[in-house]
C-alpha cells in the first residue's frame, strides 16, 4: 500500500490529483492550512473529512503528524512573494525537506514549471531554487515540469481583454495542458516511484496568443477589436522564443478549444 500526502491537495492541481487517486483507490491525505475541509473545497474535490490533515509549511505546524504512515509526499503547495529574504516557494520546500528525513518517506514529487531555468521571471526563480534544494538534498525525488493550464491561460486572457478593446502582445506562445493530463502524470509517478530526475510535460499544441484569444472570444461569444502590443522585455521575449515550452513532451490530452467548451459551451458561429 502506498499511502500519499498531497501538500498544495486544495488547489487546482491539487484537486485533481486528489480526485485521480480517489478514483484510482490509492491511500491518501490532503494537507492543507486550513484546519478542516469546507464547503467550497467540496465543489473541486471529492475527498472525504476524514482525510484533511492541518499542516502549515511555513510554521511547520502540523507537518511532522502529517507525515505519519506516509510513502509519497506530493509537493503542490506553492505562493508568490518573499518571507525575509527568502522566496515564499523555498520556505516552503525547506521546510519539507527538512522534516521527510525524520519520517518513512520514501520519495518526494515536486510540480515545477517548463523553462523557469530560462525565462527572467521572479516565481520561476523561485521555483529553480526549490528544484536546487530538492536535488541537493539527501530525499529520493522526482521533478515534474509542466506547462501553464488552461485555467491560467484563461485568466490571462480575461485580463488583457478586460477593457472595450483587446491588448494582445504580439508573438507569445503557450503549450496549454488540461490540469487533470498533469494530475494522471502525478499518480503515474506515485506508482513509477522515485526517478531522480526533472521531467518536462505540454499540452497537445503549442499556440500563439493571437490564436488562443480568438478561440477564447469565440466560445465566450466576446466580439472586440485587438490591438497588438509590441512583446518588450528579457521576460516576453523569452516567451515568444517558446521556452515555456516542450513540443518533443506534448501529450495528447484535451486540447484549448476542448477546454472552452468545458468551461463556456458551444462557440459562436
Ligand atoms: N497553474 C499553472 O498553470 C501551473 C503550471 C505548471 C506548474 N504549476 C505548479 O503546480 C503547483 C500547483 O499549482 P496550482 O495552480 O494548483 O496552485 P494553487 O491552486 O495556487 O494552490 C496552491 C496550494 O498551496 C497551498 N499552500 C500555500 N501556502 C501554504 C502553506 N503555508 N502551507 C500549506 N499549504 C500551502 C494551498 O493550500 P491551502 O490554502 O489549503 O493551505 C493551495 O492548495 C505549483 O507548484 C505551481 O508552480 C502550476
């Protein structure tokens, strides 16, 4: 039997793979700051009560308990912004490993994100350090890359398209991945146990905004003009170079129109 603890188990990502092991009956926990399981965590997550576990990763509170009886731990627990001088994220992973040589643990999953080595961007640098920690440490791992999600995606459209006309930068490309392929790659690597190394995951189809922000206006039945805004900037650029992306590692999974219609029903005509 192996049991899993899902740090970050009320989030996006971490809603689904709690849904994906529940429906796979695989032993797991959900640790979350929030000391019990309320009512909007039910509309995401189909977990029971009975397997919330109160951890706080930055105080440590709760989180020795939380590792009782466990196997895997995944790491989907994550935040912007600094605590002293210190990244949020690597509070966060510090603590943890810290705590795991403690516990039987047997292998530690962190959810990274693809390209944070080569785009200019706070979070990512976040991100690249908690790798470093993670690989540096003593606790047997294995590092998943992925793609932004469609949710992320969607929220970025929503704002740049926020005012009476669209403000598009010219070029950028994404590989959108649904957040359940991420959630079924997770539980893969919860069976597949510890391989000691990062692992990159996209989405079915790299895309340029321009692209994404049409279908996104099409399904939200949305009709504006676009004005295209110059990409500026290391952190653009390296956007619209594509190193957010992995075109070799595109599983094929939901796509970005598959996702809208989830989300908004039939497109207009
Ligand atoms: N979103 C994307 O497009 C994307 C793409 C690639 C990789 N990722 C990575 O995937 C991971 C999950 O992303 P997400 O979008 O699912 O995140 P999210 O929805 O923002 O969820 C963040 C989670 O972190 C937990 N958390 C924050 N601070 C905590 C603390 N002090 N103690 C315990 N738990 C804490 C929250 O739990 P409580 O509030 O319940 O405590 C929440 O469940 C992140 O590492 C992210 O970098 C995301």
């Amino acid at each position: 039997m192996n049991t899993v603890l899902i740090l970050g188990g009320t989030g996006v990502l971490g809603s689904a793979v709690s849904n994906w092991l529940q429906n796979n009956q695989v032993d797991y926990r959900i640790g979350s700051r929030h000391p019990v399981k309320t009512e909007s965590y039910s509309m995401v997550n189909q977990s029971s009560a009975s397997t919330w576990t109160h951890v706080d990763l930055v105080s440590g509170e709760g989180l020795a308990e939380s590792l009782v009886g466990v196997d895997t731990v995944l790491h989907l627990a994550s935040g912007p912004g600094k605590i002293g001088r210190e990244s949020f994220e690597s509070v966060l992973t510090r603590n943890i490993l810290n705590a795991i040589p403690k516990s039987d643990v047997k292998h530690l999953i962190y959810c990274s994100i693809v390209g944070i080595d080569k785009i200019p961007y706070s979070y990512y640098r976040a991100k690249l350090d908690s790798e470093a920690l993670i690989r540096s440490s003593q606790v047997r791992y294995t590092i998943l890359r992925a793609t932004q999600f469609h949710n992320l995606i969607d929220y970025f459209i929503n704002k740049l398209m926020q005012f009476p006309i669209g403000f598009l930068p010219e070029k950028l490309l994404a590989q959108p991945i649904h957040v359940d392929a991420v959630a079924q790659k997770l539980y893969e690597l919860v069976l597949a146990g510890n391989q000691n190394t990062i692992l990159n995951l996209g989405g079915p189809q790299v895309l340029d905004f321009h692209t994404l922000a049409h279908s996104w206006m099409t399904y939200r039945h949305i009709s504006k003009p676009v004005l295209p805004i110059p990409s500026l900037g290391a952190l653009m650029s390296a956007i619209a170079k594509g190193y957010n992306t992995c075109p070799e590692r595109a599983v094929g999974s939901k796509t970005w129109d598959d996702y809208l219609e989830e989300m908004y029903g039939k497109p207009s005509a």
